[in-house]
C-alpha cells in the first residue's frame, strides 16, 4: 500500500512540474500584429536598431542570408547600413492605404527612398518572438526578419 502511495505521490509531482514549466515557456513568446495599428504604436515598436538576418519569400520562395545589415529607425527616419556602406539616411512617407498580406486590412505603409533614389514600400507586419517582420507591398512579396541589436 505504501509502495502505489509513494508511485501516486510521485506521479502527481511529476505531471505539476510538467505543467508549470510549459507555462513558463508561453510566457518568452510574443505575437504582436502591427499591421492593423496605429502609426505611433507601430513606431514605438520599431523605434531602435535592428539587424536584417534573413528575407524569404517571393514567386520561388526563396531564402537570403544577410550579414552585417542594420536598420535604424527613428520614428520618421531610416537609416540602413549594409557592411559599413550607407544604403538609406532618409525620411520615411507613411500612407494609409490596402496592404498585401493584411487580411484585406488598410495598413500604414512605409515608404522612402535609398542613396540611388529607388522606392522602397513595406508594410510593418509584427514582432514575433522578438523578431521584427517586414515584407514588400506586393503579391509575391519578401518577408524580411530582423533580430533587435544594440
């Protein structure tokens, strides 16, 4: 009788440990959808430095790799350094109009142009698990991945 007592006992502190610690692990991850808020809170969220680690997407769904690319935004500015070469320093245009891949959503587009005065559009779509997600306003858009830095 002790024995199935001690086996219960165990039993029980053994599925509560299992359970507490898969709360724990809900708990690190975030899902913030930006797309359908408003300019100032997609602004605070990605107020900051970021590094660009990946893009994938496109009509072949492809991934790139990127090294040492930083995005720097400050609330209507960005500034992107490739390597060490300044690709943009510029103002960024938000305009309120129908985004690709926002549920039919009207969003905030980011717009602004780079050293050699090429457009760039994006919409702001979240922050998930502390990685900030960009993608082309387009059909067969990228999806652009950046990690926070310092």
């Amino acid at each position: 009788m002790k024995k199935i007592f001690s086996i219960a006992k165990f039993c029980f502190l053994l599925i509560t440990c299992l359970c507490f610690s898969n709360c724990n692990k809900n708990k690190n991850k975030s899902n913030i959808i930006l797309y359908n808020k408003s300019i100032t809170t997609i602004q605070s969220y990605i107020h900051g430095k970021w590094e660009l680690i990946y893009g994938k997407g496109g009509v072949a769904t492809t991934t790139q790799y990127y090294h040492n690319n930083f995005w720097e935004f400050n609330n209507a500015r960005v500034k992107i350094l490739d390597n060490v070469n300044i690709v943009a320093d510029t103002t960024i245009y938000w305009n309120y109009d129908l985004g690709s891949f926002t549920n039919g959503d009207s969003t905030f587009l980011m717009k602004f142009y780079d050293k050699e005065n090429v457009p760039w559009v994006y919409v702001v779509d979240r922050i998930y698990n502390d990685t900030l997600i960009l993608h082309d306003n387009s059909s067969d858009a990228y999806f652009y991945h950046f990690a926070k830095s310092n």
